[in-house]
C-alpha cells in the first residue's frame, strides 16, 4: 500500500545505545516515588491543576507540538504557536524537542527493526520504559541528531531548550509552589509527569502490541483505544504507521482524535494550513484482525 512518509536519510548506520545512565534511572524513580505525597499533599485545585497541565503540557506539547507538528510536520502554523508548543513540550521533562524528534523519526524509518531506539520486538518493558535508560555516547548523538534533526538544529531556540529544559522545568516547580504550596508541586509536577511518561510510553509498547490493525505495514503497530484515550489520539497507532505525515491519526467513526480536533480548531481560526491528511483513495481498510 502507498504510504505518505517521512524524508529520512538512507544511509544504514545508526547510532548504538551504548551507555547506561543511572542518573535518567534514578530521576524516573524519583518521580514515581514523588507520587506518595499525595496522601498528604492533596487538594481539590491541585487535581484540577495536574489535569489542566497535563492537557497542555502532554496533550498540545506532545502529541501536537513535539509529534505531529516538530517530528512529522503535518501541518504549518507561525513560529510563534511553532515555539510556544515546543515550550510546552519542553515541559514535560521528555528532553528537548532535538533529542525528542530525533528518536521518533529514527523510530519510523526502523519501526520494530534492528536500529529501532525502542523496538516492541525487544520486549514490552524495554520498548515502555527501559530503552530510555541507555544512551548513545556523544559522537553518536551528535551523528544521531544531524541525520535526523537538522531543521531543528538550525534554529537557536530549539537548540536553547535542548539545553536549559531541566532549569526551565525547575523554574515551573518554583512557580507551582508560590502559587499553591506543595499540593501544587507534587500534582503539577511528580503526578502531572508520571502520568504523561506513562502516556506517552504506551504508544511505544501496548500500540505496538494490544489492539486491532487497519493496515498491513511491516511493523507491529497497533490501533489500542485505551491508549488514544489517554494520550488525546495517538493510540491510534497502526494508522499512524501507515500515513505517518497524516495530522489525523483517528480514521474511523470511532477512532476519536483530540489532537486532530485541536489541529482542526487551528486551522478553522486562521493559525494552522496545509494540514496534511490521508488521500480519500487510500484509505481502504485491509484488515481489522486483533495483534
């Protein structure tokens, strides 16, 4: 099947995760140990503040600055909304939009093959979370981000929050307890962040492991709608993977996508065009089998 896709570089050398960084191991455990001081940090506004940031931070940083916008460009917009969504991603403490982009479309030019950075055939908790955990040494990174980002690297902001998106999250932290005490620092932060690592994780191992399929691509991706719940439509994985420069990844009835809706509001208002989208001819559903 014709595919819309992604310009990737052809050379096959790519970058080995050689190196265990305990320091990434430790912030993770951390944060999820952050978690306990819920029972005596909790406030009805702290809640209602982790679910609001979660929104913006995860869901219109993420899902549409970091992915559709930054890694796929599905659509256009100004440099303006362009650099406040990758601020937005910035603070979720996923690294910054270089580091972040790299990865996802290396990703797509190996999905579930040697060279994936967290191929689901390496196992669903490696796939999850323990990729993360080993990096590339420095000259592969470098080699790893002038491959994949170098729209990216050429512009001096992205560069600035692949660099301070750790002090730029510590300012936030400060922000949140000024604003609200410790209820709002460890709702807004340690819970906020769990919960999108956690939502973004599953894209990356159940929607390439639970779920149905629309399309025959040669990789394990998967249509998993407790997933696109949670992660405002990404879930909707497999028909990603077959039309990977879509904005719109829910392509059914029921495929509900938030972040497409998002795009669309843009778009209706006059901030985004070109929103790119699968051609009506192609979307002949193959298979609906369960993965």
């Amino acid at each position: 099947m014709a595919q819309l896709s992604v310009a990737l570089p052809a050379s096959p050398a790519v970058p080995v995760r050689d190196q265990f960084k305990p320091i990434k191991a430790a912030f993770i455990i951390a944060m999820h140990l952050g978690i306990i001081a819920v029972f005596w940090q909790t406030t009805w506004a702290a809640v209602g503040l982790c679910i609001l940031l979660h929104a913006l931070f995860g869901g219109l940083g993420i899902c549409v600055g970091y992915h559709r916008l930054l890694t796929h460009r599905s659509f256009k917009c100004s440099k303006a909304l362009e650099y406040t969504l990758a601020l937005l991603g910035t603070l979720t403490l996923e690294g910054g939009p270089i580091d972040w982009v790299a990865h996802h479309r290396q990703h797509h030019q190996y999905s579930d093959e040697e060279g994936d950075p967290h191929s689901a055939r390496d196992g669903f908790f490696w796939s999850h979370v323990l990729w993360m955990f080993w990096t590339a040494n420095e000259k592969d990174f470098n080699e790893l981000t002038e491959r994949y980002t170098p729209d990216l690297l050429r512009q001096p902001f992205y560069r600035f929050l692949g660099r301070y998106y750790l002090e730029l999250s510590a300012v936030l932290a400060i922000l949140l307890y000024l604003l609200g005490g410790w209820p709002f620092v460890v709702w807004g932060m340690c819970v906020r962040l769990v919960i999108t690592y956690h939502s973004t994780w599953f894209v990356n191992s159940a929607s390439h492991t639970f779920g149905y399929r629309n399309f025959d691509v040669p990789d394990l991706s998967t249509n998993c709608w407790w997933v696109a719940l949670v992660t405002y439509g990404e879930g909707w994985h497999n028909n990603h993977h077959a039309f990977p420069t879509s904005a719109r990844h829910g392509l059914r009835s029921w495929e509900i996508d938030l972040s497409y809706g998002f795009i669309r509001l843009l778009k209706s208002v006059g901030l985004a065009w070109d929103v790119r989208t699968p051609p009506a001819d192609k979307l002949r559903f193959e298979s609906s089998r369960a993965a």
